[in-house]
C-alpha cells in the first residue's frame, strides 16, 4: 500500500525517488517547507495543488518531476486531477 507521504504536493510520486525512503521521508510538509509547492499549499490551507484554484498555475505546469522514462511528461498534474476526484489515500 502506498503511504500518504508518497503522494507530493506537486502530483510527484515520492516512492519512485531513489532517496526515498532511507535520504527521505517523502513530502511530509515539516520536513520540506523549502518547496515552493509545500509552502503555498500550506499558505493556502489546500491538501496538494490539485486544490488550488489557480490550479494548474504556471509554476506548476512548468515543473518537470518527470526524471524517468517511464513517467510521461506532466504525469504530475494527471495525478492531482486524480486525487481531486478520488482523494489522496485511494
């Protein structure tokens, strides 16, 4: 199962991440309020972007989590779509 902290702010998936989770917890807002995502989800009190009414905003959609071949370019903002609907835990 995978755990919330797996599912970033940003529509990354943490658990593809090689430092996760012996470097990394994953996005755990504590622990990463350096991000540019964390910190104006957290100023605007929303679970992740997808929440966001400006979503999907410049900064966002020019974001390229994308470091593997297998993840398609803009999977991230797919995946909050996703989770808009189906919430973060489904």
């Amino acid at each position: 199962m995978i755990g919330l902290e797996e599912a970033g702010f940003c529509g990354d998936y943490c658990g593809k991440c090689p430092n996760y989770p012996q470097k990394c917890g994953g996005c755990v807002a504590s622990d990463h309020m350096n991000c540019y995502f964390v910190k104006c989800c957290s100023n605007r009190g929303t679970e992740h972007c997808g929440f966001c009414p400006a979503f999907p905003c410049k900064k966002l959609s020019g974001f390229c989590p994308d470091d593997r071949p297998e993840c398609p370019l803009g999977y991230h903002i797919e995946n909050l779509r996703i989770r808009r609907v189906m919430g973060t835990e489904a």
